[in-house]
C-alpha cells in the first residue's frame, strides 16, 4: 500500500501544478477578454465563424486553432482537459484520414472519433510550461492539411450564444 501513496503523490503534485497553470492562464483570459470589450466589443467576421473572441481562446492553443480553422476544420473546444487539466484537447466537427489520423498519433497524439464527424485529439504534456505546450500545439496544426475550402462555422457550446447578438449572419454563408 505504501508503494501506491508513493506513486500517487508525484501525480497529485502534478495536477496541482497544472490546475494552478490553467487557473493563471484563465484569469489573464478573463482580463484580456475585458479589455477587447472595452477597446472593441465587434467580433471580427473571422471570429463570429470561429463562434468566439479569440481573446477568449487559451493562448497556448489559439494560434494552433486559428490555423487549423484556416485549413478548412471546425473546431468547437480546445486547450485544459482532464483530470486536473493535464491534458491538452482540441475537438472539432470534422474528419480525418487516416493517413493524418497516423500521422497526429506517431507525433504522440492520441486521435478519437466518439461520433460521425467529430474528432478528438488530446496530448499529455510532461510540464505544465506554456512555451512547451504551445510549440506542440503549433507543431500539430501544421501535420492538417488546408482542404482547400473554408470551414464551416462553429455550432456546438458557447458559438450559437456568442453570434446570437450580432446582425451579420452573411459570414455564416
């Protein structure tokens, strides 16, 4: 027994530290969201597809995100998961091949398909440092290939909610 509290420590300590991460990464969220409201509270034609202020997308997968919507892929969720948020997800209305599918899980992703259409991809980074995260972020996004068409808008979670006040539906078009 006393071999299994050994080994469930370090895995505490670890969820702490990227609980702690997260919670610091949405309070600087918070603020830079507010501060966008306050200098520019119109979302972007860009943003209204994406379905959120990319203020409001954690900084160390936005950029990752932009560009895999770029490429033609919707995604609805992404950044902070799991059990003490030592997961990293992107999760999207889309498909893959798979030749991509291989390509993302020789790179250390693990690739899901829980519904027709609906890809979940999740890594487990060793330390809770932004830098780090990101670069596999941006390393991921550029394995997708542009499809050469864009991406449908967002639909699922907060997206609907977010473009609901706006009069611009010819974006979605």
């Amino acid at each position: 027994m006393e071999s299994a509290e050994k080994l469930a420590h370090p895995e505490m300590m670890r969820e702490k530290q990227f609980t702690e991460l997260r919670n610091k990464v949405h309070k600087e969220l918070e603020a830079g969201l507010e501060k966008r409201l306050q200098m520019n509270p119109n979302p972007s034609d860009e943003e209204l597809r994406v379905g959120a202020f990319f203020e409001s997308i954690e900084p160390q997968v936005r950029d990752a995100v932009l560009k895999i919507f770029r490429k033609g892929y919707t995604t609805e969720s992404s950044g902070f998961s799991g059990n003490g948020f030592t997961k990293q997800e992107i999760r999207g209305s889309f498909s893959l091949s798979e030749e991509i599918k291989a390509k993302l899980e020789n790179a250390g992703l693990e690739v899901k398909e829980p519904f027709h259409k609906v890809t979940e991809i999740y890594f487990s980074p060793e330390k809770p440092n932004l830098d780090e995260i990101k670069a596999k972020w941006d390393e991921i996004a550029d394995l997708f290939p542009d499809t050469g068409k864009p991406a449908p808008p967002a639909i699922w979670g907060e997206a609907e909610g977010f473009r609901k006040p706006q009069k611009r539906d010819s974006v979605l078009e």
